[in-house]
C-alpha cells in the first residue's frame, strides 16, 4: 500500500494524500500491474507499467492514441497520463463486465465489439504511430537476436512463409486508420448497452481488419462467431477481399505474438509461462496457413 500510495502522490490531484484515503483492488494484466482506486465517492483504473516495456512501446505515442480514441467515446476517459514511463489513470467504467472468450460466445456482445472498432476506425481522427506488423516482427526479432534469447524452431521457415501473405497485403495497401491493434478480450468493457476498449499500448494507424482477425484469435471465435463480427462491422455481407485479409490477419498476428511472448519469456515476466504462450502460438499460426482455405483467401486479396 505505501508503493501504491507512493505512486499516487506523482498523480497532481492527489499529491499530499495520505494512503488511507484510498482503497485499492488489485486487477488483472500480464505485463502490467492494474489496480482500481477508489477516493472521494470516485473510481479510476490505475496502471503502472510493467518492467521492460519502454524498449518496445512508444510512450509519447500511446498518449496521444488513448486521447484520441477516448474522445471517440471507445476508450475510458483519461485522467493523468505521464508518457516518461506510461503511468496511466483513467475513470472507471460503472456497470461494465470485463470480456473473455465465454462471455463472447453471446453474439450481441460480437455485435457490440465490432461496433466499437467501427467506431475508432472512423473517427476522423489520426494516431500518433504506425502498425507495421512486418517491421514489428523484424524489430522484435532483431530484439531477441540481440539478448541471444530462445525464440521457437523454425520460425524463420514460417516467416519466410509468410512473405506470400506480405507480398498479397501489400498489392492493394488498405486506407490506414485508427486501431487498437491488440484486441484481447479482456481489453473490452461491455455495459450490456456499449462496448468500451482500453489498453491502448499497441494502437496505431492500420488496415482495420487486423483489429477483427486479432479479436477472433483471442477470443477464440468460431466461424459463426467470425460472420457475427464481420456482418455487424459491415452492416451485411463482407466483400470477400476483406474475409481474406482478416484471414490472412489470424495467421499474422499468432506469428507477431509469439516473438511478444518470447520477449516476454526473454525479459522474465513471471505473470505466464511465455514460452509455452509463444509455442502454441506458433503452432496455431502454422495450423491455419496449412488450411486449404488459406491459399483461396490469400487470392481474394490478391485479386481485391
């Protein structure tokens, strides 16, 4: 409580508090600590960055996205943010039940996600930052190389693999906009009425599909579950060039995990088993670009 209460004090309005004037609840995170406070009759969500994560998460950038994508009414509203270090407070969102992949098996609660991305995506604003998965994948590589650290066998046989879905993607660029970027399930609040996503980390502009595919990974999504998200995000049938994107997506963002898993495993965070996250992983992406409904999607998008 007194290194909780330490932190608070750098928060301006709450400098000269003693710790007893707040509770705290510890919440979850893997790379982050995150605690709900309470002070006064209010609730904010407080997240203390984790050990690490300056060496891969651009600060300066994230606050800006948060902004951004709070005044689209699609992030909470943020309080205090100091991009040294990524400190963060933010409101808490009341009557709102943190997401995961039972709770959306409920297809109004897709339908409620997948309004939220099409919130950000066209909110007429712009990010701060860029989500270049192939630059993240070689950076993040380049990373591991550098600390000599254990990433899983043949991973340079799949991501040579995947230049044909590089190659495919880059054919026809798609408008970059504002996104998330790391779509967790957990990372979505739902009111039952609303969907709110927080955890702006990752965020910057993209091809919007890679915010659907990486939610359908994490979430675990079926293919009803998939149709669900893609017909609500459209308001009705999705062009088949941007099913295969979101395909080819699925796969891309497995492979991108598994090198985050590694540096994680790498950097020592004990919130997982990292090595056994980075391998299955690793595994499910070389699962679906094994599917022969792979190589027709790869070719929708080839064709646009």
């Amino acid at each position: 409580m007194d290194q909780i209460g330490h932190i608070l004090s750098r928060i301006p309005q709450f400098a000269g508090r003693p710790a007893d004037a707040f509770t705290v609840e510890r919440l979850g995170g893997l790379t982050n600590r995150n605690y709900r406070i309470t002070v006064d009759g209010e609730c904010f969500t407080l997240r203390v960055p984790g050990d690490g994560t300056s060496e891969y998460i651009d600060r300066q950038a994230e606050r800006h996205n948060a902004h951004v994508a709070a005044d689209a009414g699609v992030n909470a509203e943020v309080v205090f943010f100091d991009p040294s270090d990524g400190l963060q407070l933010t409101r808490f969102i009341d009557d709102a039940v943190t997401m995961d992949a039972e709770r959306f098996r409920d297809l109004g609660a897709v339908a409620r996600a997948a309004e939220a991305l099409r919130r950000i995506h066209c909110c007429g604003g712009e990010f701060a930052s860029r989500f270049d998965l192939f630059g993240m994948m070689d950076g993040y590589l380049d990373l591991l190389r550098r600390k000599q650290a254990w990433v899983p066998e043949g991973y340079e046989i799949v991501q040579r693999e995947a230049e044909a879905v590089r190659d495919a993607l880059g054919r026809r660029p798609a408008p970059l906009v504002p996104c998330h970027c790391d779509p967790l399930a957990e990372n979505f609040l739902d009111t039952g009425r609303r969907m709110y996503v927080v955890d702006w980390e990752y965020a910057g502009n993209n091809d919007p599909m890679w915010d659907l595919a990486d939610l359908s990974v994490e979430a675990g999504f079926d293919a009803e579950q998939d149709a669900a998200l893609l017909n609500a995000y459209f308001g009705g049938t999705p062009p088949a060039e941007q099913v295969g994107r979101m395909v080819m997506y699925k796969a891309m963002c497995d492979l991108l995990w598994t090198l985050w898993g590694a540096i994680q495993l790498a950097n020592q965070n004990p919130a997982d088993d990292f090595r056994a996250y980075a391998a299955n992983r690793f595994e499910r992406c070389k699962s679906l670009m094994a599917m022969p409904d792979f190589q027709r999607h790869l070719e929708a998008v080839r064709k646009g």
